[in-house]
C-alpha cells in the first residue's frame, strides 16, 4: 500500500476509527506491514507510525 492508499482507508472509517483503535490495543508498530515509502501501518485501524515509530494519526475520539 502507499501511504496514500492508508489515509484514504482511514478516512473511510472515520468515528469508526476510534473504536477499532481502542480494540486494537497497544500496537507492535515495528511488526506491522509497511507503505511503499516505509512508514508502518496498521491493516485494521490505519494508524500510521514513521519509520522512527512515531505515530503519525491518531484518532480522534468523536462525540455522536
Ligand atoms: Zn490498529
């Protein structure tokens, strides 16, 4: 995937995205699959880390 391709996918989820983030508990960010240009992702939330392991979109919480 591109890193494109992630934040389109997170996009799609939208206030979703919070409640997959919490069932995804702590993330072993260095195991996850990587974009095309190497930042880490995770294939259920599309929480994105950079190569270093910062996060680099968290989800916000969202009130409905
Ligand atoms: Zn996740």
């Amino acid at each position: 995937m591109t890193i494109d391709e992630v934040t389109r996918a997170a996009d799609v989820l939208g206030a979703d995205r919070w409640n997959i983030w919490m069932k995804c508990g702590l993330h072993d960010w260095a195991a996850l699959p990587q974009t095309d240009s190497h930042e880490h992702y995770c294939p259920q939330c599309y929480t994105v880390w950079t190569a270093e392991g910062a996060i680099k979109n968290v989800p916000g919480r969202h009130a409905t």
